[in-house]
C-alpha cells in the first residue's frame, strides 16, 4: 500500500476543498496555503473565491465554481483540475448545510430532501468525481465534515442530523471500499462551530464553548498528514 503523501510534509502537495468560501472553508483553504499546499478552491459562485481570497487566482491556485449537489457540475470540476494538478493529495469536504426544523411529525419533504442533499448527497457528488483520480494513482485522503450530534437524534433537528448521520455510514462505506487503494476516508465532527452565522444565530449562546475554525481547520490538516495514516472511516469528535 502507498504511504500517503500529506500536505504537512510537501509543499507540492495538491489540495481540494469544497465550501472555501465558507467560515471553515476559509480556515481550512488559510492553513493549507500556510503549508506550502497548491489548492484547488471550490464554491457555488466564483465571485464568492475571488472576494473571500484576493490574489489567490493566480497559476499557483484554483478557483473553481461548482455546485456539490450536482453529479456533473462536480465531475466537470474534477477533470478541470486534474488537468491541471495532474494529481490531487486531499480532499476537504466543507460544504454542507444547517437549519432547525419542525417536529418529525410535521417534517416537509423539502426540508428532508434539502438536508440530505447538501450534507450526504453531496459527498457522494464529491466521491464519485475525485475518488477514481485517488484509485488511479494510489493514495489520498478524504476528509469530511459531519457532527458531533449525528449520533442520536434531537428535538426539532430530525433532518439535520438524519443527514449527517448518512454522512458518517457513507465515509465509513467508502474507507471500507478504498482502503485496499491506499485512500483514506475520515471526517471531523464538531459540536458548535465558531461561525458569524452560528453567532447570529444563536445569540444567547456561549461561543467560548464552541469549536473555532481555526481548531477545526488544524485538526483536517492532521487527518490529511501522514501522521494520520493509521486512521480510517474515523469521526473525530470537536468539542464539549
């Protein structure tokens, strides 16, 4: 089996992260870049990478408009950048979405679709594009983002976390299915993060007990090391 190559220990390494121009993406697109990491940065709207990453579109980086709810606006994604990289080390997983919802008693099937679209659908958009190039050259890392509360459920968050619980069996799935490859599949799963939007959200809230971005974006940069090459189809818990 291929040692891994992490992004820690070579500056050449090639890095995809999804949702970059996100509170975390941004964390994670910041600490890779201070690794000496080529970066491959994905969101909805390109204009989005460019305000939230002056100067970053340049030959050295990757600024690419996707959709991760779309199997073909991924797989167009992929082959843009594996045209350019040639290879791709890591794949960060950020994307993803939250809203509290109804009782499951009076759940709407949008809400339920919703959900389970940007948080577990989207993954396997994400799989199906990079884990082929990963298979071919035998080694990487994908890293997804999940939740600490996806193992049990909670009032009014019946989707949320139904969908993030599909997350978890889906990156157990594939660890399971590409270890022999010499890929590895791992998430992080945080309580609260630190987020502008979590803050507006939950005003009343502590954020001191909350994860920040800049905690979780280290802890990614670990699974993706070869420090981690021992970990496979692992959550690791953020948080209180």
């Amino acid at each position: 089996m291929t040692t891994p190559v992490s992004p820690s220990s070579n500056p050449a390494a090639h890095v995809v992260i999804t949702g970059a121009a996100g509170a975390l993406g941004h964390a994670t697109v910041q600490r890779f870049l201070d690794e000496g990491a080529r970066i491959a940065l994905i969101a909805r709207n390109e204009q989005q990478l460019i305000d939230a990453f002056p100067g970053l579109n340049n030959s050295q980086h990757l600024l690419v408009a996707a959709d991760v709810t779309s199997a073909d606006s991924m797989k167009a994604a992929a082959a843009r950048i594996a045209q350019v990289f040639q290879h791709v080390d890591t794949v960060v997983h950020t994307a993803g979405g939250f809203e509290m919802g109804p009782t499951v008693h009076a759940l709407e099937r949008a809400s339920w679709d919703r959900m389970m679209d940007l948080n577990a659908w989207s993954f396997v958009n994400v799989a199906q594009a990079f884990a082929p190039l990963m298979v071919a050259q035998g080694h990487g890392s994908v890293i997804a983002v999940s939740a600490k509360v996806a193992g049990r459920g909670l009032a009014s968050m019946s989707a949320y976390i139904a969908s993030k619980s599909a997350l978890q069996r889906l990156v157990e799935s594939m660890a399971a299915e590409l270890a022999p490859h010499g890929v590895r599949v791992n998430s992080i799963a945080p309580s609260v993060l630190d987020t502008p939007a979590n803050r507006q959200a939950m005003p009343d809230a502590n954020p001191a007990d909350w994860v920040s971005t800049a905690v979780a974006a280290q802890t990614i940069s670990f699974l993706a090391s070869s420090a981690a090459q021992a970990l496979n189809g692992q959550h690791l818990a953020l948080g209180a």
